[in-house]
C-alpha cells in the first residue's frame, strides 16, 4: 500500500476512531493543535487532549484496515516484519517505532503526563497508555543539535 494510501485512510477515519475511543472510555477529547517545545522551533500535534494530564494518538492501520489487531500483528509476524509494526506480541507500544518518539515529543511540548495510544482498523481498536519516560527527555538536545547544525543551514 501506497503512503498516500495509508495518509487518506487514517485522514478519512480518525473522527470515527475517537469516536469509538470516547465510547468505550468514557473520556472526552478535546481537539488540539500544533504544540511547541519552550524552544520555539520543535513541536508535535497529538490528536487530542484527553482530561487534564493525558493526550490522545491515533494511528488508523490502512494495511490492517479488515484485520483484527491481532491477526495485524500475527500478519507482521509471519512476514517477519514484526519488529517494524507499532506493537508488540503483547500488545505494547514498540518503543523502537517513530510513533513511540512521536508520542514522547508530544508529551514534553504539552507537558502532560501519559498518552492514550490508540491502534484502529475498520473492525477492532486497540488502546495503549504509554506514560511519559523520563529517560526520552535527552533526545530533545539531539533534535535542536540535528536542526541547528544541518536543517537550518540548509534553509538558505
């Protein structure tokens, strides 16, 4: 599947995907929009607010879309591609997957507490809640370094 592909489809069904999210919490989502770091120049854009400490992620698998969450991972299983997939055997969050670091950025700009991780396909939701990770906090010295030194330059 094409990425254009999997951009549409999770564009298409993000609404329903809260939707879903909200009825089987109890929770209400609160739109937000981009959030920057006190630097100015790095930020993130959760997919929502949930309560006074929390965000919402949502990642709607296109690949997937027909699967159950688990035959998504045993499908990524047997085609070795595992390692590679948002989640793990047991159903946590890959802490290698961007949407890991994606999280954590989030959750340092808006200075909140955990994220609900929310994993859809057309016929199954699957929610995460990932805590902020202290340990994470030293990649932001790394993403200023990385801008300073060779995006910037690169922008005149």
């Amino acid at each position: 599947m094409e990425k254009k592909e999997s951009v549409m489809f999770g564009i298409m069904h993000e609404t329903a995907a809260i939707n879903c999210y909200q009825m089987k919490t109890g929770q209400q989502v609160r739109k937000s929009g981009l959030i920057l770091f006190r630097n100015g120049f790095l930020g993130g854009s959760p997919d929502g607010f949930v309560g006074d400490r929390g965000l919402l992620e949502v990642k709607c698998l296109a690949k997937h879309k027909d699967r159950l969450i688990p035959q998504a991972i045993l499908f990524e299983k047997e085609n070795k591609t595992l390692k590679q997939f948002c989640l793990t055997e047991t159903l946590e969050i890959n802490k290698e997957h961007n949407y890991y670091h994606q999280i954590q950025g989030c959750l340092y700009a808006a200075d909140k507490d955990w994220c609900d991780f929310v994993v859809w396909t057309l016929r199954d939701m699957h929610i995460c809640k990932i805590p902020k990770d202290a340990a994470w906090l030293c990649n932001i010295e790394i993403l200023e370094k990385f801008y300073f030194e060779h995006l910037l330059p690169n922008c005149y």
